[in-house]
C-alpha cells in the first residue's frame, strides 16, 4: 500500500484546504470557523454521521465501512488550532491575522485527515468504523483531554487510537516513531518568594527576595543532576522571574518564579514535584524568608503502545518505505497523551523537510507531505480493518 493515486489527484484539493485554514487561524476552543468547514466538509464526503460540540469546540466524523463483520472502530485524530505568534513567513496565504500563525502546522494535520476521510467515505474499503477526530485546543488547552471528558471514547466505540505530528529536520516522505515514552509530560510551576522589602543602599535592612530567588534558581538544578537516577530523563527550567517594583533602587517584598518541568516516568514526575516544594521553602527559611511552590501538572507523557506501535510502523512502512522505529523521545509535550490513556494507539512523526522548527514566525507545513500523511491515515483504517 504505497502512497494511494487518489491522493496525488486530490492534493489541489487538499492543499487549498489547508491554505484556507493556514490564512486563518484560531487559538486554542476559539476554533469555530474551522471546526465549522471541517464539519461541513465531512458533511459533503457523505460521512454517516458528523457531531460538533465535543470537548467544547471539537468535531467527530463517522465512516462505516463496506461490512461490520469484525465489529472494529479505529480512532483517527488531528488538532486543529494555532498559536499566537506574528508570521513571518511572508507567503502569499499568510495568516490574515496579526498575531495568530499555524507555526506548528496543525493546519497540515487538519487538512491531511480531511482528505483521509474523503477517501475513506468514498471507497468503504475495509470492515468496521473509522472514527476522525478534529481537535481543538492542544497548543495548551488541553482539548484532548476535554474531548476524552465528555464521553467520545464511549460515545463511539473507539477501540484503538491514531495521531500523526509533522517534524521539520525529518526528510520529507520519512515516518519516524518508538514503542513507550515518545514526548513527556509537561509541568508548571510557580514560586512565591516573600521577605522584607527596602532600600537598595540598605540591604541589611531587609530579606533580600532577589538574593533568596537566585539561590532557589540555582538549587533547583540539583534535582536533575543530584535527585534523579542520571538514568532517568527530567528537565526543570526556571523561565521567568518578577518582582512587586521594577524600580533600579528597591528590593522588592516579593518575587515570583515560573517554570516548567518535563519528565517521562510517573515516579521522577512525583519525584519532582516534592522536591520543587521542599528545596524553595528551606533555602528561603535559611535567609528569613519564605517559599510558596504552586506545582501544576500538565499533560501526561505521550506513552506508545507497543501493538499499536508496530501497526502503525508497518502502515508507515508501506506508504514510503522511510520508517525509524527508534526515535528519540522528545521533551516537548502533546495532549494526544489524554487519549491514549484511554484506549492503545500510537502517535507518529511525519518528516517536513529542511524547513524552520515548529513553533517559529517562519515555520511553514510543506504541502508535499499531504499524500504520506493521507496514505498512513487511511492505511491504518484499512489496515487495521481489512475488507472482509
């Protein structure tokens, strides 16, 4: 099953979809004209049945095959907002909206399972349920995890579950992915540094909060180096410190870091998250000041299963023979974890080609990847639920 002819004939389709999308994007739930097209576009493939409202602002399109014989139902999921960067890609479908880009090109994933469900709805080559799944909100929102909340798992017999990233630095046309912990989870932290403000010239007459906070930036780097099994993967970044004055002369009363950690096994993320707590609020006592660790947890790590791995390596495989099944795992955080916490599946990489990383002004999604990324979602459908 190498990349499907279909798909070559659909790719003007396709890409003026994912155009459309790119000129205008939509953060987080506020995703309404998108959900709206992709709704009315399954609509007109003929889907047998095309909900919106799931999970707040997602949509979900039922494709049932030519037979139920087997009575499977394979979950496909794309996200589909965007991220509040200004463009600088000076294309000619730039963002119309200042401030508001697709630079992590969900645009792409939108488009591509958009054009999976066409074929799928046109053809019914397989036996059993293909459910797509069109995500809001996972450039922070947790929309995977609204989505799982309201019921949709149950609500449409999803029995195994598929997503699919794009990667610039991955040769285009190449699918890389891995068994277990493929991006971690990600973890918020905020530390409240409270001690006696004054004048600049009079340090002895205060606790200095500033003094307190570089010291807690500086400990916090033993929990990796000192408290983990150097084994183990953690990151814990301090990224912003503020203060109650701004002023060049005063120590201010309070001071306030914000950070995030990232790890990948339950009992370092507990690990962690003691440890955030413990060390702020000792080394502040030492100086006559006080910590407050306000730790959040974020998404789950995003955990492949191995079944559900190897299907989708051989799908992968298949579509263009470009298939890593070792790749590392990344820091980076992906609320694809919610579902499959909920039900196995496997989440993959699809190569961008030589172009910015995600997440950057000048990022753009390669068209040329529509007919991969469109031949594995398919693939795994009719794969995993061959023709009776």
């Amino acid at each position: 099953m190498p990349v499907k002819n279909r798909f070559a004939e659909l790719l003007p389709e396709i890409t003026a979809w994912r155009r459309d999308f790119h000129e205008n994007p939509e953060l987080l739930f506020e995703v309404h004209r998108t959900a709206g097209k992709v709704a009315d576009l399954l609509r007109s493939f003929g889907c047998d049945e095309v909900v919106e409202g799931i999970g707040r602002t997602g949509v979900v399109g039922v494709i049932k095959g030519k037979t139920d014989a087997s009575g499977r139902v394979i979950g496909l999921r794309a996200d589909m907002d965007a991220l509040p960067i200004r463009e600088a890609t000076g294309l000619d479908y730039a963002s119309k909206t200042p401030g508001k880009m697709h630079a992590c090109g969900h645009d792409g994933h939108t488009a591509m399972l958009l054009g999976a469900a066409k074929y799928l709805a046109e053809t019914r080559n397989f036996d059993g349920t293909a459910v797509v799944i069109f995500q809001p909100a996972e450039e922070g929102g947790g929309g995977g995890r609204e989505m799982v909340a309201d019921g949709m798992m149950d609500r449409f017999g999803v029995q195994e579950v598929y997503g699919m990233h794009n990667m610039p630095g991955i040769p285009l046309g190449t699918f890389e992915i891995r068994e277990g912990p493929m991006m971690a989870a990600a973890d918020q932290f905020e530390i409240t540094v409270t001690g006696k403000g004054g004048h600049a010239a009079k340090p002895h007459e205060t606790i200095d909060t500033m003094l307190v906070a570089a010291h807690i930036i500086t400990a916090l780097q033993s929990i990796a180096s000192r408290n983990v099994d150097p084994l183990k993967q953690v990151v814990v970044s301090t990224c912003v410190l503020t203060s109650d004055s701004n002023a060049h002369n005063v120590i201010p009363q309070t001071v306030v870091l914000k950070g995030t950690v990232r790890t990948f096994d339950p009992a370092v993320q507990d690990l962690v998250e003691a440890r955030m707590k413990e060390l702020p609020a000792g080394i502040a006592q030492a100086f006559g000041a006080t910590a407050v660790t306000d730790f959040q947890r974020g998404y789950p790590a995003t955990v492949n299963h191995a079944t559900e791995t190897r299907h989708a390596a051989e799908v992968a495989r298949s579509v263009s023979g470009k298939v890593s099944v070792d790749t590392p795992p990344l820091m980076g955080a992906e609320d694809f974890s919610y579902m499959l916490l909920e039900r196995p599946g496997a989440y993959i990489f699809l190569g961008n080609g030589d172009t910015a990383m995600v997440h950057h002004p000048a990022y753009n999604f390669d068209d040329n990847a529509i007919p991969f990324g469109s031949s594995w979602y398919a693939g795994m459908v009719e794969t995993r639920m061959p023709a009776a």
